[in-house]
C-alpha cells in the first residue's frame, strides 16, 4: 500500500507541474515537485519502499520532459542516496535543514540539466543566462520545499490511519 501511496502522489505532482501549475498562474519558473519527494523518502522511508516509486518518478519525467533519456531518473537516485547517507549525521526534523536540503537539491538538479543538454555545445553563455531562472526556483524550493515535505509527511501518516480503520473494520 505504500507503493499506491507513492504513486499516486507521483501522478499528482505530474498533473500540478505539467498542466495546472503552467496553465492556471502562466507560470514555468517552478522547480521540480519530485524534489521535496526524493528528499522525503531520503530521510523518512526506506530504500526498499524509495526505489521502484524514484525509478517511475525518473522514468515518467524522462518520458516527458525532453531532456536526455536517464537524466532526471539519474539525479533522483542520486539525490535520494545523497539524502539517505547525510540522513544519519544531521538533525533531519529541522526546518531549516529540509530548506536548504531542497536548495541544494534544486541546484543540483540545475548544474547536471545544463551539463547534460549543453554537453556538445559548451556554450558558458546559456549556462549564465540560465542564473535567473536558477535564483527564482531556489527561492520557490526555499519556501515550498519544507512545506510540501511536510504535507506528504502529514499526508502519509492520515494515509496509514485510514489503512488501519479500513483493516479493523474489516
């Protein structure tokens, strides 16, 4: 049931960043929703529980966004691993430490999509041009990431006590 859990968060987040985000506020400087998720399994589930849902959150942003074949799958397994080893000498129920983690992540994420479609060209100018709208989602990952973080967080643990009612009253 955590599978189902995972998944369809990851169907929700595909719909709100790739249809209603863009099309309700005209807005495409958002970072990646999948972010705050691959940190939330980093530092809340297991590797068991993280892997198939990162592998079909990669495999489903891959399919979608243009971007090489792998790229969004490698950063999530990638950040997730980075996550799950820092998760054992850092203080992970800090606000703060979830902010910057998602900060982090976004840049991360930033400098291997920039690498990864400008491999060919080096072309240090559209590297810079890309520096606004880098500032603009470490400022959204500064203000949102905590905040969704804790909603799946909040969001999962009312999922589990619906699961156990549902398997009681049975």
């Amino acid at each position: 049931m955590t599978l189902l859990f995972h998944m369809t968060i990851c169907v929700a987040f595909v719909i709100i960043q790739t249809t209603l985000l863009p099309s309700l506020f005209h807005f495409t400087l958002s970072f990646d929703l999948f972010l705050p998720m691959v940190i939330y399994m980093g530092l809340f589930r297991s590797v068991r529980e993280s892997v198939i849902p990162l592998l079909f959150q990669g495999i489903v942003m891959d399919s979608l966004s243009g971007a090489p074949l792998g790229i969004y799958t490698s950063c999530y397994l990638w950040l997730f691993a980075v996550v799950y080893w820092f998760k054992g000498f850092l203080h992970i129920r800090n606000h703060f430490f979830l902010a910057v983690m998602v900060c982090i992540s976004v840049v991360i994420q930033h400098v291997l999509l920039v690498l990864a479609n400008d491999l060919s060209t080096s072309d240090m100018y559209l590297f810079l041009g890309t520096m606004g709208i880098l500032l603009v989602q470490i400022l959204l990952a500064l203000i949102f990431g905590p905040l969704i973080i804790l909603w799946i967080q909040g969001f999962y643990e009312r999922w589990r006590q619906l699961l156990c009612q549902f398997s009681s009253d049975q």
